[in-house]
C-alpha cells in the first residue's frame, strides 16, 4: 500500500469553505472514481490552525496517477470546485507526499 498525504493550508477564513467542499461534493466523486481516504484531520495546535490534512490510500503509483486523473477532469468535481472558490481561491498551498509503511508499522 501507499498512502498519500496531503495538506492543504487554506486562506485565512477559508477553511470553512474547503471542509464544505469535501464534505459536501468531493467524497462523493472520489467514491465515483474508486479513491480511497484513510482519514481527514484540522489543526487544533500547530504552525495554522488553517490546515486540513488527510490520508489517500493507493494500491500502486499506477492507480493512484489513473484514478486521480480521471477525477481533476470530471465535470462534477470542476463545477463544485469553481462553485466553491466562486468568492476566491481556498487555499494559499497544497503538498503532497508518498508514503510508504515500515515494516513495523502499525498501519500496512
């Protein structure tokens, strides 16, 4: 397994909007698409409480690159996502990093 994760540090007063989003429109296009979360966390101390973190879990590179590609064209996922930042954008950055578990992880 692979998992990925991701950070997203919302404008200030936007993280209101980006959870919306989520909650509201995008699980239910990644379910569509067959993109698995293994989680979603807010900052309640650290460097922003802005942030939004959250686990993908993907088989292979392979899938994750197929699966996610389908979902940034689809046109449900455009319009909500313009729909959403239709006041401004969300987000001041978005990372991403590949994860890949120990041996001795809890988490396979």
């Amino acid at each position: 397994m692979i998992y990925e994760l991701r950070i997203y540090r919302t404008l200030p007063g936007r993280l209101p909007n980006l959870l919306a989003r989520f909650q509201n429109h995008t699980l239910r296009i990644w379910e569509k698409h067959g993109i698995k979360q293994a989680g979603f966390w807010t900052t309640m101390v650290g460097e922003s409480n802005n942030d939004l973190t959250y686990f993908l879990v993907w088989e292979s590179l392979a899938e994750r690159q197929e699966k996610f590609a389908k979902f940034q064209v689809d046109p449900e996922w455009i319009a909500a996502r313009n729909e959403s930042e239709k006041d401004g954008p969300i987000n001041a950055n978005v990372s991403s990093q590949f994860l890949t578990p120990t041996a001795f992880s809890s988490v396979k």
